[in-house]
C-alpha cells in the first residue's frame, strides 16, 4: 500500500491535552505507534507543547 494512502487511513498527528503536566486520557485509552515497514529501523518522534 502507498505511503500517502496509509498516512490517510492511520492518521499522523494526535492532540492530547494536559492537565498540571500529566496527559489527559482516559481509563482504557494509550498511545501507539503502529509501523508499516517490515524491516526495523530508527524512528524520530517530535512533540510541540503549547501552555501558557
């Protein structure tokens, strides 16, 4: 499967808010990082924090 139809179908960003610096999910929700690739290799993962 292409590359631009997977981005599509898993999405690439996430907004998760924080609540006095702890991640606000829920009980039964997580983060996960699905990949595609059939070989391993080294993944970056970049943040942006917005606060005031």
């Amino acid at each position: 499967m292409p590359a631009h139809l997977r981005a599509t179908l898993t999405g690439i960003q996430l907004t998760i808010p924080l609540i006095e610096g702890q991640l606000a999910l829920g009980t039964w929700q997580g983060i996960y990082l699905f990949e595609h690739r059939r070989r391993p290799h080294r993944r970056q993962i970049a943040m942006h924090l917005l606060g005031s």
